[in-house]
C-alpha cells in the first residue's frame, strides 16, 4: 500500500515518534524512513512516497536528500530553499532584512585578522556563531580582545564554514527568548525558553526551562514574513525581546523540534503538521 506521508530522518526524536503516532490516530498510512538506508537512483522515476516531512538532523542529509527528491518530483516539507536558507544564519540574516524582520544587528568577517580589528572598532560585546549549527554548539559571547582572539584563532584551524566569523550584538533582554511553532501562516503555539543554570543561551538542550507564551498579532505578522523569508512551511521562529527594539527575529528552523512547546502548551503539534501536509499535498 501506498504511504500517504513519508517521514525522512536520520535521528528518532521524541518529534518523529509523535508524527508517527499521530498518523496512527488519524488513520493515515506513514511510511518511515531512514536517510541513513536511504539509496535513490536519480535517473528513474522515484518510489511512491507521498508528501515527504524532512526531519533529518544532519544539514548536510537534510539538503542533499531534498534536493534529489524533489528533483525526482516528490513533494518535500519544507523545500529544498528553506534547508538553504534557514539552515545558515548569514542567509537567514540577509533574507529577513530583505522582508522587513527586525533582526539583532549582525557583521561577518573572513578572518581572524578581519574578525579582531571589526569587533575592536564596534566594541564588545559580541555574540559569534557559525553559520551552520544547531542546539547553542560553538555560540560564544566575546567580552574583550583576548576572549575574542582566542575564540577565534581556534576556529581557524577548523572545517571552513567555521572560518566565516558571523557576529551578532549581545542583545539586551530578559533571560529569555520566545520559539514559535508555525504551521502555514498560524503560529500554532509558542513558548519562553528561559536561560538555566546561569547560562545566557536559552537552549532547552543547554538546560532551559519552558512555559506558555501568549501570541500577539506582533508576533504573528512578524513570524509570517519570517517563515515566508526562507519559504518555508513548518517552522520554528526564535524571537528576543529587545529592551531598545522590541522583538526582533534571531533564527528560523527548517527542521524544528516540539517536544517543549506541546508539553507546556498541550497543543497537539503533530497532528496539525499532518493535517496541514495532507491538505497541501501536490
């Protein structure tokens, strides 16, 4: 029998389970597959997978696996451009500029040398991430030069995306932020994700805590143009409260997880992201 969705990942989280699960309920077949087993010929035409929901953790699994699929003609949420886009901090940047999102203030620079006299000319602190990366890994805050340099001289001898030093300003906010599910163009739910431990990073991997956020029509219209920016279906917005600015946007995820936001908010994330990918299949 035919599989009415395909769910593609590499990692089994508490997510994929709860998509499976879902589908059970509503009594849609869903088909699971591993992109590790995962073996196409790209000069035939494509098993039938149905609509295929991309949940693969590896960003390099996730685009390389879009991009065959749906160059074979499956239909893959989110696309291929919304891996690319959201998967990169720069591009997400430039994007959400581009459509209006207030945004922290950010610069990149191509070296250390380049990386040092920019942050010593605009002050401290700063924020530095890597383009691509996920779960608060290798964010740093550099307070002085020496933080700075040595932060930034150990990324040099690292993989080259690693090389491209994207730096954001230390946002003065409470010790939170806000991570937005979106399922079209409803945010379905959302969540502050408040910072444990002492830790500035709000990561509920890094030991965050989570409680119910009320959704404003700011927040909406703003999460719309984000989702919207790196042309996405189902997506993750994190917000911060910027006490100069107000809200600004500061990451759209492709592959977004939701264990936290369903605990805390009792919606039932899964089913809607089925529901959705049903009614919107080509």
């Amino acid at each position: 029998m035919s599989p009415d969705i395909t769910i593609l990942y590499d990692t089994i989280r508490w997510e994929e389970k709860a998509l499976l699960e879902a589908g059970k309920k509503k009594n849609i077949n869903i088909q699971m597959v591993d992109c590790k087993n995962l073996a196409l010929d790209l000069d035939k035409k494509p098993e039938d997978y149905g609509p295929v929901i991309q949940r693969c953790v590896s960003y390099y699994r996730n685009l390389h696996s879009t991009a065959a699929l749906e160059g074979m003609g499956v239909n893959v949420v989110n696309c291929l451009n919304t891996g690319i886009f959201a998967g990169n901090k720069l591009f997400t940047h430039m994007l959400l500029k581009k459509y209006g999102v207030p945004t922290p203030y950010a610069s990149v620079a191509f070296s250390k040398d380049a990386a040092v006299e920019h942050l010593e000319a605009h002050g401290y602190p700063k924020v530095i991430k890597p383009t691509v990366g996920s779960w608060g890994r290798l964010i740093s805050k550099l307070n002085d030069k020496d933080s700075a340099e040595g932060i930034i001289e150990s990324r040099e001898s690292m993989y080259p995306i690693y090389q491209v030093h994207y730096l954001e300003e230390f946002v003065n906010r409470p010790p939170r932020d806000i991570r937005a599910i979106m399922v079209g163009d409803k945010i379905v739910a959302a969540i502050y994700r408040t910072s444990g431990n002492g830790n500035w990073k709000t990561n509920m991997a890094l030991g965050g805590t989570a409680e119910p956020c009320k959704v404003t029509p700011e927040m909406e219209e703003m999460c719309i143009k984000a989702k919207n920016a790196v042309q996405g279906d189902i997506v993750g917005v994190d917000l911060m409260e910027s006490e100069e600015r107000g809200l600004v946007v500061h990451e759209v995820n492709n592959t977004t997880e939701y264990k936290n936001t369903v605990r805390v908010c009792g919606i039932d994330i899964p089913s809607l992201m089925i529901d959705y990918v049903i009614k919107n299949k080509k």
